[in-house]
C-alpha cells in the first residue's frame, strides 16, 4: 500500500490512554513520512483507519482495548433531531471561511487557549511549531465567525481533503463559545460542505454562511415527514440532491469517553471494524450509538469500559 520511498520511520510507542479515565495501557503505532504526506496514500490509509499529525500516520494498537474505532458521516443520510436543529439554528448566524494552511497569530491563540482549557495540555508543548504540525500543503483551514460586527473568530476547523471527502485533523473553539455545541455543529457544517462541494474544488477565503446548510437539513427533514405521512421515504431517509456524494471522517469515537463519545450523537455513522480473521477493514453502517454498542457488546469488542460490559449481561 506504501511506497518504502515515502518513510522515513514505521515504530509503535506505549504510553497512557488519552481517552478513558481508568489509565489504561496505550499503544500507538505510527507511519513517518519523508518530507510531506502523499494525499493519495493519506486517503486510501484513512479508510484503513489511519489518522493524521503532521507527518505522521497513527492508529492506535493497545494490548486488550480497540475502543478506538475510525468514524464517517453522509450528510445526505444525516437524522435531523429536535436537539441538532436547535444547534443548527443557535448557529444561524455563523460565516465558515476555507483557508490556506498557513500560520496566523489569531489561529495560533485560539488553538492554544483551547487546548490549556479543554484538555489541560502541558503550557509548554504548545508552542507554534507544534501547532503547523496540523499543517499539510494541501490541507484546509475552516474558521468559524460571527457574522456581524468585526467577524470574531470562534472556532477553528483543520481539514484534509480527499478523493472521496473531507477527513477532520482537529477542531477548536473558544471557551466563551461553548453553549453553542460549535463541535457537534462543525459535524453537520463540514458534511454538509463535501456533500454540496467537491473539497478539492472549494474556494479559499470566500464564505459559506451557515443558512443554506441549515436550510439542508431542516428542509430534508421536512420532506422526510412529508414522505412518511404519504407512505414514501422510510424513516429517517434523505433524498438528496447532492453535487458531490463524499464522506466525512470524524476521526476516532471511543465509546464511554465524554471527549469523544460525544460524535456518536449523530445518526446514522459508519464505523470502522477491523475483521479478527483477516485484518481487513470493513465500513459498518450503525442507525445510532445503540445500535452500534449492541453489535460491540455481541462481537465482545475488545475495552468495553465495566458499565457498557455489564450492560451486554442484562
């Protein structure tokens, strides 16, 4: 799959899980690359479960857990709950701007003020060049801001594009933000991006206004309850009428970790389920979390945390 010619290192390193709160063991193994990722061995190793920093590929490798499952979204097949549309119309008045991957001071605080607040990260490993470790030549920067008045930025979204969509690096916002729910919204804004725009044809510095991507999914769900009072589209299903049908890579979802158990909460998603016989990665539909933990409880997946173990013995 790799050309040897593009790495420089393939090692694992152990350490603590960054996710669960019982410290279990972690292993990460990685893929370094010479000089910069190659996009289109980047995007046939995310669908392998891959995910990238920097240079590096990793994908986690842990002794008894694989709690870290890869995750991916269809706007198209998105469900439109009472809670989302309230996210999508609390955020009514937000601009999504692309932008080169290039270092600005604005971009640099906001990221560093998040990961102090949000995941208490060590003051001194968030220097400048740890933050362009987000950085590709040919990644994307999406900021997140107000509409009216001098624009001020909320939040920061960095982006691989891919042959097949958008694959998500990180995602920040600032504090004062955070009864908007700007992540889960970021979710319905970015898959609503590669399911109306092809990524690669995407148009740096001019803005997406944040109405005609609620208008998406409002007006689908809309067409969905119509559909179903007449005995058309089964539940849940969106007719789209899409330019581009991509994908969106959410990155991990570890159940029974609040950081990222929160993706779950979107519906349907595919996961990333690698077969115990072959090694192959399979793309699983899941309709909702429920779903998806009741086909990890009957598989007996590997670091189920005690109360989700417990749950599959009732």
């Amino acid at each position: 799959m790799v050309r040897h010619q593009e790495i420089v290192q393939h090692f694992q390193a152990e350490g603590v899980c960054p996710y669960l709160t019982d410290h279990r063991k972690s292993r990460t193994e990685y893929l370094i690359f010479r000089q910069h990722v190659d996009p289109g061995i980047y995007g046939r190793l995310i669908k392998d479960g891959w995910r990238r920093y920097g240079k590096a590929m990793y994908r986690m490798q842990c002794p008894g857990c694989s709690l870290c499952v890869p995750m991916r979204i269809k706007a198209a097949s998105v469900r439109v709950t009472p809670s989302s549309r309230r996210i999508l119309q609390h955020n009514r008045d937000l601009l999504i701007i692309p932008r080169a991957p290039v270092f600005t001071e604005e971009h640099y605080l906001l990221w560093r003020t998040y990961s102090l607040w949000k995941h208490s990260s060590p003051p001194e490993e968030l220097d400048e060049t740890s933050y362009c470790q987000l950085f590709e030549p040919w990644s994307l920067i999406f900021e997140y801001r107000e509409s009216g008045g001098d624009q001020r930025l909320l939040a920061l979204s960095h982006l691989d594009p891919l042959v097949d969509g958008l694959s998500s690096v990180y995602f920040s916002f600032a504090p004062e933000a955070k009864g908007r729910s700007l992540g889960f919204f970021s979710m319905l804004a970015e898959a609503h991006i590669v399911a109306s725009i092809e990524p690669r044809n995407l148009t740096l510095d001019t803005p997406i206004s944040a109405r005609p991507i609620i208008s998406f999914y409002t007006e689908a769900m809309t067409e969905v309850i119509r559909s179903m009072s007449t005995g058309g589209v089964p539940e849940g299903r969106i007719d789209s009428r899409s330019a581009f049908q991509g994908y969106y890579y959410l990155g991990f979802w570890v159940p029974g970790a609040p950081k990222m158990d929160y993706k779950a909460r979107i519906s349907p998603f595919e996961l990333a389920l690698r077969d115990d016989e072959s090694g192959a990665v399979c793309w699983k539909s899941c309709a909702s979390r429920d779903e998806a933990m009741a086909h990890l409880r009957e598989k007996d997946w590997p670091g189920l945390p005690p109360s989700e173990q417990s749950a599959s013995s009732r």
